[in-house]
C-alpha cells in the first residue's frame, strides 16, 4: 500500500456529515464488491480529532497506484459529486505509521440471539427469552456508518475501530468495506 488518496465531504446546510459519510461509505463498498479486490483498505484520518464527530469528513482510500485508478474509473461516485472533493493519488509518506482499521460487530440485537438460540438450541420462544435477555444487548463506543443491507433490507451500524498505532506494516487482505482482514493501513 504506498498510495492513497483522500475524499473530503463538503459541507452541506442539508445533511450532517455523518449522513454523508455514510452514504460515501456505501457506494465505496459497492465499488469494491464490482471492482472484484480485497487490496484495497480505508481509514479515517479525523478520527481522533476532538471535535470530530462520527468518523470526521475524510475518508482516505489505501492501496496501489492500479488498484485505486481501477475504482476511480468506476462510477461509483455517481450522485455524490455535489458532496465530496476528490484528491489525487499520492505517495504515502516515508514517516507514515501504520495501523488496523476493522470492523467490530456489536451484539446489539437480543431478538436476533433469541432465534439463533431457537434454531441451534431447539429452545421455545419462552426459553429463549427466560436464557438471553434483554440486558445482554452490547453498546459499543465506537463511530460507525448506517448501512442498509441490500439482501434483507434491513439498516445496521457498522462500527470501525481504528487499533494503536503501529512502526512496522502487516499485509493482510481487505473486506468489501476496505476495513482490515489482518493487514495494516498507512497512518499519517
């Protein structure tokens, strides 16, 4: 990864830039998921700002100078252009750190342990409820985009830890969102 190039939100008086990330980070994931890669990773580069709310207004793409003009010619950006300013693929400086972006799934959703529970478990609807209750529903303190899932419907969060900071990278494999399966992102 020693390219990378970023994608500012600009300021809109319609939608918060949460909303906007989160639109940004849906189309980027249907860019990778057409584009066929996992060697393309992101981060957030506001992320520790202390007025940054959410995960900032820059998303910063990670990868091959190929990789990144592959994604770039698709037109997964359609519909966003009022919205963000584009940057050029640039080197990654030398002095660059390096560090996991992933995803962290939270289980937020008791409804959803109780069915599994049902299915595994042969368990009845009341005993499911009486073995996992509602207080076993986890709240993570971490910025996440909103996602709808093109299967079901249904809207999710999903939560992005970015981990410490590390001197030396690790190559690993990226999901269709970009985050982490293992590998490094430059961080500077």
């Amino acid at each position: 990864m020693d390219r990378y190039l970023d994608i500012h939100l600009r300021p809109d008086p319609e939608f918060p830039a949460t909303v906007l990330m989160s639109a940004l980070f849906a189309k980027l994931h249907r860019g990778l998921v057409a584009l066929d890669t996992d060697r393309i990773g992101v981060s957030f580069p506001e992320i520790e700002k202390e007025t940054v709310v959410g995960l900032g207004e820059r998303l910063r793409l990670h990868g091959t100078a190929a990789e990144l003009e592959r994604l770039m010619a698709l037109p997964w950006l359609t519909g966003m252009g009022d919205h963000v300013h584009i940057g050029a693929i640039a080197a990654v400086p030398d002095a660059a750190r390096h560090r996991v972006v992933r995803r962290v799934q939270a289980k937020s959703s008791p409804e959803r342990l109780r069915r599994r529970w049902m299915k595994r478990k042969g368990l009845s609807e009341e005993e499911a409820r009486r073995a996992v209750p509602d207080s076993v529903a986890e709240r993570l303190d971490l910025p996440y985009v909103v996602l709808t899932s093109r299967s079901t419907g249904q809207r999710f969060h999903l939560f992005i830890e970015h981990g410490p900071v590390q001197a030396t990278p690790r190559d690993g494999r990226f999901s269709s969102y970009g985050l982490s399966r293992g590998g490094t992102v430059p961080w500077f």
